[in-house]
C-alpha cells in the first residue's frame, strides 16, 4: 500500500508496508534546504500534483536513497571513510556543529523515525561569528563547540540532510607540524594589497600547506589581473620592511606567513621595469623618454664606475637569441631553483631577466643596471666595488649563476666518472653525456654546453686515459711570437753625448745578458762594458745581474743601460774599479720660523759611475763627477768658485786619506785626459755590486765648498749615512747635493733631460695577422702538463707530466670562443695585441669535430657570428665595449655602455677582439620565423639560413 510521503526538514519519505523508503528530492552533490524548519518545500508541491510529480521525475530521473539509520551510523563513525580515517596531510575535513551531529546521534540511534528527533539540515550557525563574512568564532574547541568529518563523511551527510541554505562548508586541511597530523581549524587570513592601490585591502584564507603559488592567482583573480601579465609578491614584515616572496612553490607553512600579514602584489611595467624598483631619484627618464619606442634589444648600459666589463658580457648574452626568448616568454618562472645549494636562490636569474626584460621592451635607450651590480657582488665579493675586471670571468659566472638557478634537477644525484677502459669512443661519450644530463639540466646547458674529449698519456708507462669531459666555452691560445720588443735607454761614458732611446728585439725568455748583446749591435760597446738598472722617481729601483729573467721586466719600467770601464774583473782583489750609484739631490727651504734647517729632493736621473781604486777620495771624486757632468753643468771660473777659508783647507788635509789606504787619491782636477773613461758615468762592474770595498774604508767628506757637495745616503737617498758598520756589505750610494743658487747658476736642466732617439725606434715589429681557425688548432694540440698540475697516473701510482689532447666531440647551439689575449707570469703580465682574422658567416668546424658527422646535414658544423667583447687599451686601463647583431631586425650595432650606434659588418674584425659568440645555422634556421606567402623574402639577419633539416646533436 503506497501512502502519501511525508516530509521532515528537506527529506522526503515513501511508506511502503512497514518499511519507509527515504528519497531526497534535491539537487546533487551538496543539496541545500530551502526551507528546513517546517515550511512548504518544492518535494511537497510536487506531491499534491501528480503531473507535477511526474514532470519533476523526468527533470531528475536519478535519485539517491538514503540508507538505513543503522547503515548511516556504520558509514560516518565506523566505515572506511568515516570518523576513524587518520589523518593524512594535504586531506580536507569538515567542521560540523556539536549540537546538530548530537542531535543526529540520538535520531540514528533510536531507530524509531521519531520526528522529533529528525536533525533537519546541517546548521553550522554557532560556530560562525556573523553570517556575511561567515568567520569562525575564536577559541572554538573539538567536542565541544564542533566534531571533524573527512570529506567522504561530510558528503554523505549533505547528501542524506542538506546543508543550511546559503551557509559556505568549513572545510580544513590537514597540515603536519613538528611530525603531527592535525586539522587545521583556522587558517592563515592574509590581507591582499595591490601595488597600485595600497589603500584597499582584500581579507583571503589559505591553508598552511596551500602554495604561494595559490596566494598568488587569488590576488590575481580579487585584483582582475591576467594570468599572462608578470606578477610577483611582497610581505611586510613587523617592522615595516617588505620582503620578496620569491619562491611560489613552496607553502604558507614554509613562507612563514601568518594571520594578518599584508601581501601585496605588483605587476611588470610594459617597459620591463617593476613598480618597486623605480626609485624617486629615478623615476626618471625625462618627459620624452615616457613614450619612447625604438627596436627592442638596442638599449644601452650606463656605466657605474669601471663596470664596461659586465656591460660588454651582458651586451653579448642579451643578443643570444634562444636564451633572450627564453626569459622574454617567461620560461624562466617555472624552472628557478630556490633550493640549489649551488644556486644564488634564483636570485641571479630574476636580475638578469629583469635587464633582459627591459631591454627588450623597446621603451628605453639606455638602463642602469645598479640592481643586477649589487647582486653579482653579493654571490661573488671578486666582483665586488667599482674595479676594472675581466668580461670573460664575469661572462663565466654569469652562465655558471644562471645554470645553477634555472638547474631542472633539483636533488643531484651521486655520478661516478668513468674512464673509456678501451670501450668505443661513441658509447663513452653517450654515458659522459647523460651523467652530465643527470645532475645538470638547464636552458644554458640546451644553449652552450658541448663535450670535449681528453686523451691523457704516461709518459713512464704508456697508459692510456680517455674521457669525456662537458665545456661552456672555448678558451684559445693565441699563436705565441718569441721575442720581444722592449725600450731602453743607453748612456755613454763619453759626457758630450746625450742618452740614447734604443727599441731592441729580445728573446722573450731570454736574460739581461741577452738585452746588452742586442743594444751592443746598435752601439758598438762590448756588452761586458753594461750595466741595466731600473730608474724610478729619480733613484735605482732596482740593478739587475746578468743572468737575471727579462721577464722581470715590465713594459712599462724605465730601463736604463750604463757603459761602464773595461777595467773590472772578476774577484776582489783584482778588482780595479768601484761602481757608485749616484742621486742628485737639491736643497730647499723647508717650512720652518727660522729657517735654519733645509730638505732636499731628489731630481734628474741618477748615475752609476766607476771611479778607480787608486783615486778614492772625495776631492777626486768631485771632480770626476764634474767631468762627467760637464755636458750639462758649467765649470766655474776660478773667480767664481769659493775655496773656503784657510781653516777648512787645512781640515780637508787632514781629512784626506793616508798613503797607505786603499782609498788614496789625488785633490787634483783628473781632466779628460786623466780621468779617462773611468771618470764618466758607470754602469757598474761585471762583479757583484756588494763586493766593493767596504764603508769602513772611505775617508771622510772633505768640507771644501764646491759647486755642489757629496754625502753618502741610503738606497733612496733620503737619509745620509754619515758613519758606516763595520760589518756591512751593503752598497754604497752617493748623492750630489744642489744650493738652489749654485744650481740655478750652473745646472742646465732641459740640456740635462735632453735624450736622442736611435733609427731602431721607428721599426715596428709588424704582427701578422693569425686565423681563428689557427688558434683552434693550436687549442687541440697535444701538449705536456706543468710540473704545477701534474696526472696521477693509475698504473705507476704517482703523478706524471703526462702529455694531454683535447678533441671536440659535440659542439653546442650557441660556440662562445675566448681569446687568450692576456698572459700572467710569475714576473710579468701582458696583452696580445695580436690581430684575429674571424669570419662573420661559415665558420666550419667539420674538421674539428672528431664526432662521426652526418654528412647530410652540414650546418650542424657551420656557425655564424652574432656578438664580440672587445677590450681596447692595457691591462689596467682598458675598455670593453660590444659588438652585437639583433635577432629581430638582423642589424649589427656597436654598444658602447650608453650609447649605442649601427656598424656595418666590415667594421667588426679588430684587433680588440676578445670574445666571440657564434650561433649554429640550423639552429638561426630554426628560430627564424616562418613568413607568409604575401609576404617578401626576408633578408639574412646575422647569418645565412642552412639546410631545413634538423637533429639535435645534444
């Protein structure tokens, strides 16, 4: 017998015989009540019409039953997915209020229908605070305010009662804190900001395990933000300061965000820049620069103080094509690595791409890169400060940074290295490959990684090591010439000549020796009868020997080379000259009430001078000094000379030195006849310097006053030596002090720096050019190790200068080659200057690559130019600067920090060259676009389109 249903709180029941069927006539999955506390409900309408009732079958013609009331206790407390399910985190469960889910018990329990025990809907209506932004009250407790379903419970539920019309569900997550599983009752509310409208706030909840990633697109969805357009997020912390959120994937829980923390989102500026990062001082650019729209990628670089070396690198990789298109599509965003111990936290990669990005907006002439400076010195102090640098050290850490930061393997795995053992070069160079692939996989590995192949020989046993080894660019050796051009200047004992400039060719590991043999075929003078001394600041900085390296010589010294007496042997005793090193010294007035005490400085060039055993005194002395100074200082006549008064003339014989010192002299004036060539300015001895005879035998200053007087000094002359040790070996110096009257009177100053220049000084030692193809040869040339690296060699057991070959095996998309132009050694430094012939298009590598090519596909070997560093100038006063080609327009553009101007291609090739960037041709075919059929052929851009076909040798 079928009765009428009857309706309790938006369930609707069928009697039939004894057994009441229950149907909820709603809508699936969570049913609301329209009306649960008694009213007139749609059910019930449709049960006082039949046809009513017939046309609502057919709009839901599937209905659930609901279960037993026994069978509804076993599914929510006791069944799989009931109350009893653990928790697991990441899993969503339900707050359903204490008193409803009571009241639910006690009607499933009684097993009797009584309607007065019917629950009705789910009325979750005590636990909110108010029922428009439905928050929950604080302090709510388990038990005893509300009861936690997992989320198959909760459905059941919803779909047996209903849910309070217009009441959201509270649903929680399970979070693991500290290794415990736990609801999370109350989320984390953060208060969304947009950076333009930093007034207006948005009130949003997230679970701690929730990503910032999901914090991120509802502040995008609240603030009506395309997905498309580049945003990013900050937090405020307690003291005000704002802090990147820059790694989205990780959670709540791991971003520390906590409840009441403002958020604010920013959004990328049309031109690249971001709103934060436009300082007042800079926000800048001129009304005419507002709307400025040139090419993308021509934009300058201001320099922030001797930063053209990163200017010149980040010129060079802008221009890259797939690495620049890499970031500009933002690529980039989900591949940044925050967890890389090797990384820079993503840090490095954000910098660059944000240059990238404006330089590539076309809204800018010229940026500063002052942000992207900071960082580069923050994860590489070298770089730190505003000191000259290398492009390419700066270019070698900018790819390691953005590898590490863009590296899509995020755990490395341990890779043993394993040598060839005789097996094919193919299947060794395979295996190098995908063990590289394993632990290092990134857009800069895609663009410029290759695989060299090393063979390394014992010499001792012959054992033979072949491995394969990855490469990011190319540093060629260029072709080393073995002289050396160095300049000098020769003094003659003849006082009527003036020094001589001499630019002479030496070898370049050769010895000081080889420097007087070279000068003495343009002088004549026997090379034994040469002394080489360094001349600084008016003193010897140093006096060479003979089997010194020339490459303690800098270019830049001033190097002096004295003609010296033939008189000099080796030894002693048999020695017959002694070699002084002479300082002219003028006094003057120094600051002082009543000046009665004098300074002196040091000027002109200094003197070496041999002066004969037998005529060591300082009258003698004088006088040779006198001689040999006469082209430029004037002899006073005999009326003009003041010989002191009778008392001082006794004093000087008294201080002369007895017969028998080995210092005795003559007082007379030598002459040029007497003096002979021992009088003139002297180089010094062949004999070591110190083996002169010591202090303890020379006599005391005679105090006769002359032109000028003699003291002896310290090696500077800045202190005089009136008293000698001794036991001192120490060289002698002798300075000639200057009146500043006498001086002026006598001493001819321009006659006195005056020097001729020799006809070796208009030869130039031409270069000739060398071939790039030559450098890489010389690159794969099998050389023998230093004694500073050796190998250890396997089978002796023990390190070998083992002789070693690098071969090219796999070339990358983008051949950065590096030209070493700048030598160190342990005495000298110095740039090339030499001039690399390089070719714009068609630089062929097919027979550098030892690698079986595939024949039919040529432009796998062929490479075009798209970028130089070049470096003008010295080691410490150079200059860098770019020449690149667009990848959009196929125009070559010289960057110079700021400016920027077109070149043609004839204007690339110097001998500036430093490093050179050259792209593939299938791989320019391949990012070229396609034109349309309407449209005109496209002119080659940076190189000439290669065969269509493709294979990617990586």
């Amino acid at each position: 017998m079928t009765v009428a249903p009857r309706l309790f709180g938006g369930l609707c029941f069928r009697f039939r015989g004894q057994k009441p069927e229950v149907a909820f006539m709603g809508t699936f999955p969570i049913p609301s009540c329209d009306d649960c506390r008694g009213g007139r409900t749609a059910m019930a309408a449709v049960a006082e019409s039949p046809a009513a009732a017939a046309a609502a079958e057919d709009r839901e013609p599937q209905r659930k039953a609901v279960p037993g009331l026994e069978s509804q206790w076993r599914q929510i407390e006791n069944g799989e997915n009931g109350r009893g399910h653990p928790l697991r985190a990441g899993e969503s469960w339900f707050l359903v209020e204490q008193h409803w889910y009571k009241q639910w018990e006690v009607y499933v329990q009684g097993g009797d229908q009584d309607p007065s025990t019917f629950p009705g809907c789910i009325n979750n209506a005590e636990l909110f605070e108010d029922q428009v932004n439905w928050r929950l009250k604080k302090g709510l407790v388990e038990g005893e305010d509300y009861v936690l379903l997992p989320a198959a419970a909760w459905h059941y539920l919803v779909n047996w009662y209903g849910l309070e019309h217009g009441q959201p569900p509270i649903e929680r997550k399970v979070v693991e804190l500290s290794s415990i599983q736990k609801v999370e009752v109350y989320p984390v509310e953060l208060l969304l900001i947009q950076h333009s409208d930093m007034d207006t706030a948005h009130t949003a909840q997230f679970s701690r395990t929730d990503s910032v990633d999901l914090v991120l697109r509802t502040a995008q969805e609240q603030f009506l933000v395309s997905p498309q357009e580049e945003t990013r997020l900050w937090i405020k912390n307690a003291e005000g300061s704002f802090e990147r959120l820059c790694n989205t994937r990780v959670t709540v829980l791991d971003a520390a965000l906590k409840t009441g923390q403002v958020v604010i989102m920013e959004t990328r500026n049309k031109d690249g820049t971001w709103p934060s990062a436009q300082l007042p001082a800079m926000s800048s650019a001129s009304e005419e620069d507002e709307d400025f729209q040139g090419q993308p990628g021509i934009c300058g670089l201001t320099n922030l103080g001797n930063t053209c070396f990163m200017n010149s690198a980040l010129q060079c990789l802008s221009n890259v094509p797939q690495l620049t298109n890499y970031f500009l599509k933002n690529r980039y965003l989900e591949e940044l690595n925050f967890c890389n111990p090797l990384g820079m936290k993503g840090e490095i990669a954000e910098a660059y791409a944000d240059l990238v990005k404006q330089a590539w907006s076309g809204h800018h002439r010229s940026i500063v890169p002052h942000v992207f400076k900071t960082k580069v010195g923050h994860f590489a102090s070298q770089f730190l400060g505003y000191q000259q640098h290398d492009s390419q050290e700066l270019l070698s850490f900018l790819l390691d940074g953005l590898h590490e930061d863009l590296n899509r393997v995020k755990k490395k795995e341990y890779v043993e290295l394993c040598d060839a053992a005789g097996r094919p070069d193919q299947e060794v160079a395979q295996e190098a490959w995908q063990n590289h692939k394993r632990r290092n996989d990134s857009v800069i590995v895609d663009t410029f990684h290759g695989l060299f192949k090393s063979t390394v020989v014992c010499p001792d046993c012959g054992n033979v090591s072949v491995t394969f080894d990855p490469f990011c660019y190319l540093s060629v050796p260029l072709p080393m010439t073995h002289k050396r051009v160095m300049e000098v200047f020769f003094v003659s004992m003849d006082p009527r000549r003036k020094p001589e400039q001499h630019r002479l060719v030496v070898p370049k590991k050769g010895k000081i020796s080889d420097l007087c043999v070279a000068l003495a075929k343009h002088t004549g003078v026997s090379p034994e009868r040469m002394m080489v001394a360094d001349v600084f600041s008016h003193r010897f900085y140093k006096i060479y020997q003979l089997e010194e390296s020339l490459s303690s010589i800098l270019d830049r010294d001033d190097i002096f080379i004295y003609e010296v007496s033939g008189r000099a042997a080796i030894g002693e005793n048999s020695r017959e000259d002694v070699v002084l090193p002479i300082y002219l010294r003028e006094r003057t007035p120094a600051r002082d009430y009543n000046n009665s005490y004098y300074g002196l400085m040091l000027f002109g060039h200094p003197l070496l001078v041999s002066v004969p055993r037998d005529r060591l005194s300082w009258d003698a002395l004088y006088h040779i000094l006198l001689y040999r100074l006469s082209r430029y200082v004037t002899r006073p006549s005999s009326d003009d000379e003041d010989d002191g008064d009778e008392k001082a003339d006794l004093e000087d014989k008294d201080n002369l030195p007895k017969p028998g010192h080995v210092a005795g002299g003559s007082s007379q004036d030598p002459g040029p006849e007497q003096a002979g060539p021992s009088s003139g300015v002297a180089g010094g001895s062949r004999a070591p310097v110190d083996n002169s005879p010591g202090p303890s035998h020379w006599p005391q200053r005679a105090r006769r006053k002359h032109l000028f007087t003699l003291q002896t000094v310290n090696s500077n002359g800045t202190s005089d030596r009136s008293t000698f040790n001794e036991d001192t070996h120490a060289q002698p110096y002798i300075a000639i002090d200057w009146e500043p009257e006498m001086k002026k009177r006598y001493y001819d100053e321009v006659e006195a720096e005056g020097y001729v220049k020799h006809d070796c000084v208009g030869y130039v030692l031409k270069k000739a050019p060398v071939r790039l193809q030559e450098c890489i040869e010389l690159f794969t040339t099998t050389e023998t190790l230093e004694k500073e690296n050796p190998w250890y060699c396997p089978n002796c057991k023990q390190h070998q200068l083992a002789t070693k070959k690098l071969d090219l095996w796999m070339l990358p998309e983008t051949l950065i080659i590096h030209l070493k132009r700048f030598s160190y050694t342990k005495f000298s430094r110095e740039k090339l200057d030499t001039l690399v012939e390089f070719p714009i298009r068609d630089l062929d590598f097919s027979k550098f690559v030892i690698k079986p090519q595939n024949e039919s596909a040529p432009e796998l070997y062929k490479y075009d130019l798209i970028a130089v560093s070049n470096h003008y100038g010295g080691l410490r006063d150079g200059h860098y600067t770019t020449f690149a080609c667009n990848k959009d327009s196929g125009q070559w553009h010289y960057f110079d920090d700021n400016s920027v101007s077109p070149v043609t291609e004839n204007q690339i090739e110097s001998k500036a060259a430093y490093v050179l960037f050259y792209q593939r041709q299938d791989v320019a075919r391949r990012l070229q676009p396609q034109p349309s059929l309407s449209d005109p052929p496209a002119s080659p851009a940076c190189g000439t389109p290669a065969n269509s076909e493709f294979m990617d040798i990586n």
